[in-house]
C-alpha cells in the first residue's frame, strides 16, 4: 500500500511537470511538435503513467 502511494505521488509529480512544461509553448512551438493544447493533459498522463 505504501508502495502504490508512492508510484502514485510520483506519478502525479511527473504529470504536473509536464502539464506545466508543455503548457509554457506558444501554440505555434506545440502545432510544430504535432500536438494542440487540448491534447496536454492526456499527453502528461501518458507520460506519467510509463
């Protein structure tokens, strides 16, 4: 159990990281990496979730 709380704060660290980071590019820098910003959120998750 204190492992899972543990993934899961980490996880959610490594979320808001990316949310933040992605959330920084204009929409010109995300539409050149082929991403829109509503795909963010699920982006992180993706990311967090490895």
């Amino acid at each position: 159990m204190l492992l899972a709380t543990f993934r899961f704060i980490q996880s959610w660290k490594s979320y808001n990281f990316t949310v933040q980071s992605l959330s920084r590019l204009s929409d010109r820098e995300l539409a050149d990496v082929g991403i829109s910003r509503s795909d963010i959120p699920r982006i992180a998750w993706d990311k967090a979730t490895r």
